[in-house]
C-alpha cells in the first residue's frame, strides 16, 4: 500500500484506489496556501499513475472541510488579496518543496485555489467525495471538482462568500449550475444558505446518501476499480466532453472511444472474465 504525504494532505493507494484525504482535523480542514498547493500536487502525482483506477477525496476527523482559513481571510479584507487570487505569493519562496506555479494555467485554472478544484477533473479516472460535516465555501467548490458525491447525514455545505463580500472564486459560479441549474445555482451563491444531505440529493448537489459516506466511497472506489482502465478514462472523458462540445462531436468521439477499446487485450480480459463468472451462476 503506497503512502505519500504532504504536510496538509495524505494519500494512500490500495489495490487500485486511490485515498487522499486533507489532514488539518484540528481546524476542520480548513484551507491555506499550503493545503492548495498540496491538493494540487498530490492530484497532478495521481494523473500520472496508471495505477490508479479510482480516487476517493476526504477530511480527516469531523469535517470535509470548514473552507478558507481565518487567517486567510484576514489577509483578504485587509490587503485586497488572498491565497485564491492568481498573483498572490507569485514570485515569493514557498515552504513547501516544489510548489506550484500560481501563474502557469493548470488545464483551465490559474489561480492557485481554482487549480486546487480543478486537477481533479484532469484525474483520468473517476474521483468521489466523500463528504461528512461541514463543506463550506472553498471545501465545498472542491467538493464540486469531483466526479460524484457521497453525503453523510451530518453534511452542510454552502457557498458563503457572500457572507464575506465576495463570490465563490474557486470554480464554484462555473461548476455549480451543471449540477443543479443556473436558477437553483443562483440562489445557493446569494443567500449563502447551508443546506444538509437530503437537500442536496434533491437538487442534484450530491449522487448518495450515506451514514458512513467516507466509507461507502472506498467501497464504490473499489467496485469501480475493478473495471477495465481504459473504458474508465473514455467514460469520464465523454462526459466532460458533452459540456463542451456540440452533440455530432459527442457522438464521433463516442464511436472513436468505442474503435480504440474493442479487441484490446484488456477488453478481451474483461469479456472472457465476464463470461467464465456468468457460466458460473448458471450451473449454480
């Protein structure tokens, strides 16, 4: 079992899934400099694993994540600038050995926080949150940077910039209306509101209930592990597509997935796995 760890992030790698989990419990995993860079970090480590076939994304102890630090709010309200910002600590010495290069763009982000979301669209694979206690703010617009979305029923997530005078700036305006509707979108970012498990998975903002939802995730992580690698990366692939691309596109790049994985080794694997475990319920 592989481990690697930052000084606010850890991860380990069993059979295939992938477990990274934020480790600030003592202050509710709350978001710094240093947590950013290292999500981004250990998520770019896991896109270059073709080991990986599934990851699951956590808090350790009560909460997902609390979202940015006091102090980091702090520094906001007086000097006008953040750790979220893409300027912010450019050009200056890190503690943390190799930090990211706030202004470099990663895919489609560039500012430090934004990246922190979306590297786990540039996972290959599948990425589920598991989410208990808070998901406020900077953890919840992470949360939205995952594939699916498990909930325990102690959950509250939110969206509360507001609260504070600015907009959720991690991604948050873009990834939210493709989950629950611009309306609905709208109205989570201008009021702030927290809402709990069951309202969530009503408006679509999470795909399970759970009572143990880090738990259910390492499970379904483990089901989804056991699946062929290859149509894993195209399934996930074509779905991000159909946001961005127009339908004949989607379909092309449908029936190019489908050419390149039939008759592989690996597609054989699976079919004659499949078939030898289908004879076998048969005779009994």
């Amino acid at each position: 079992m592989p481990h690697a760890a930052h000084s606010n992030v850890t991860y380990t790698i069993d059979r295939g899934v992938a477990h990274v989990e934020i480790d600030r419990a003592e202050k509710l995993n709350s978001l710094t400099r240093e947590v950013f860079e290292d999500l981004v970090e250990v998520g770019l480590a896991l896109r270059e694993s073709t080991e990986v076939r599934a990851v699951v994304l956590s808090g350790r102890g009560r909460a997902f994540s609390a979202g940015l630090d006091f102090t980091e709010m702090s520094r906001l309200a007086e000097e006008g600038t953040a750790t979220t910002s893409a300027e912010a600590g450019a050009g200056s010495e890190s503690s943390t050995e190799g930090a990211v290069d706030v202004g470099e763009r990663l895919g489609s982000a560039r500012a430090l926080a934004q990246k922190a979301v979306h590297v786990w669209s540039l996972i290959e694979v599948p990425v589920i949150a598991g989410l208990r206690g808070p998901a406020l703010g900077g953890g919840m617009q992470i949360a939205l940077g995952t594939d699916i979305r498990i909930a325990g029923p102690d959950v509250q997530l939110s969206l509360m910039e507001i609260k504070w005078g600015i907009i959720p700036d991690m991604c948050g305006t873009q990834l939210l209306p493709r989950l629950v509707g611009p309306g609905t979108a709208k109205k989570l970012i201008a009021t702030g509101e927290a809402i709990g498990a069951e309202e969530a998975l009503r408006i679509g903002l999470v795909e399970e209930l759970a009572e143990e939802p880090v738990e259910r995730a390492l499970e379904l992580a483990a089901d989804i592990a056991g699946k062929s690698r290859s149509a894993l990366v195209w399934a996930k692939k074509l779905v991000d597509l159909s946001y961005e691309a127009d339908l004949a596109t989607g379909l092309d790049a449908e029936q190019e997935a489908l050419a390149s994985l039939i008759g592989t080794d690996e597609q054989r694997e699976v079919v004659t796995e499949r078939l030898a475990r289908m004879a076998k319920r048969s005779k009994g």
